[in-house]
C-alpha cells in the first residue's frame, strides 16, 4: 500500500461524504502538518497514529474494509504481504 495514494483516496472519501479533512484530523489528534508530510510521502505514520486516521475517516465517510487496514498497518509495520497474511 501506497500512504500518500491512501491519504488521496481518504481525502476524496471525506469530501464525497461532505466532510473536510481538518474535521477527520481533529477526532483522530492528528496535526494537519503531519497529513501533509505523508500526503507528500515525507513520512511514514506510526502503526497507532494510522489507525486512529482509519478510524475517523471510518466514522465521518464508510467505506474502507477492515481487510485495507490490516494491510495498511502490515505495510507500516513492513511486514511483507506473504508474512502478514500467514501471522493471521
């Protein structure tokens, strides 16, 4: 999984619920700089800090399976897709 593709798909994801992303980064506690690094793939987020993200784009637009975030987090994790589906 791609972040900055994630946090593209998550920000067209709010806006098609009528949501803006300030709202999403709020419930989540996460500086709006932050999402600008990883939206420019500066940075890598913290396992705990993605799920709190995947969580509040989850509340304010469903739409994402659990299935993505598992993979999202083995890709944060650097797990290899072939290791993180045998480890569950």
């Amino acid at each position: 999984m791609n972040i900055p593709a994630e946090v593209i798909q998550i920000e067209e994801r709010l806006k098609g619920a009528g949501h803006s992303v300030a709202k999403m980064l709020r419930r989540a506690e996460v500086d709006a700089s932050q999402w600008v690094r990883w939206k420019q793939g500066g940075q890598v987020p913290l396992i705990s800090t993605w799920s709190k993200i995947v969580e509040a784009a989850d509340n304010l637009a469903p739409g994402k399976s659990a299935s993505d975030e598992a993979a999202a987090t083995d890709q944060i994790a650097g797990r290899p897709p072939a290791i993180a589906e045998a480890g569950r």
